[in-house]
C-alpha cells in the first residue's frame, strides 16, 4: 500500500534585511514570482536559475498559490524599499541619473537606426 510521506518544508528563508530566499540559493521568491506572473514556466525559470532546482521552484510557486494575499504584500513592501533606495541613490548621485537618461536616449536612437 502507498503510504503519504510527510511533507516536505517549503524551501524559503528571510535574511535579516527581509527579502526571502528560496532555499540556500540567493534567487529570491519575488524573482521566481514575477517569472512566473509574466508567464515563465517553472521549467524555463529553473533554465534560467541554476542555483534552485524545479522542485523548489514548483514548492515556491505552489506557497505563492496558497498564499497570493500575503505574498502579494510583500512584494509590495520590496517595490517600496526599492524605490526609496533608487531616491537615495538619485539624491545622492545625481550625476548617475542624467548618465542614466544618455544611456536610454543613446540606446533608443541606436534601436530607431536598426529599424530603418
């Protein structure tokens, strides 16, 4: 007879600053979500991430599955550090956001050239 294991522990863990990881991996659970939310599978997110097996990534996306209300939480709680972090750096390095706006310029002028 085929006797249920017990289940196995979803492979996450937060460091002190918050962000969840998946296993011992540095690929983060909002990493694997938004893979998955912009339509990646798992197999092409586990070809992208060789750091976490499928499994795991099945385990992290099922936990997001179970748990979207709290998840989605977080992942807005990380979009805002992030962006406090982008306003300190843009106040502190002012110089890196106009280098930033040549860049995209340089390469959106680059890309219209291709097309032609």
């Amino acid at each position: 007879m085929f006797a249920i294991p017990p289940m196995e522990p979803v492979p996450l863990r937060k460091d002190a600053d918050g962000i969840v990881y998946i296993g011992k991996s540095r690929v983060t659970l909002q990493t694997v979500v938004l893979r998955f939310l912009q339509g990646d599978s798992p197999e092409a997110i586990a070809e992208n991430f060789d750091a976490i097996g499928l499994a795991d990534i099945y385990a992290a996306i099922a936990f997001y599955l179970h748990h979207q209300a709290e998840v989605e939480t977080y992942l807005e709680e990380m979009r805002g550090k992030a962006a406090e972090v982008r306003n300190q750096l843009e106040t502190q390095y002012p110089e890196m956001l106009t280098l930033q706006r040549k860049l995209r310029r340089r390469l959106g002028r680059h890309s219209d050239d291709d097309n032609e």
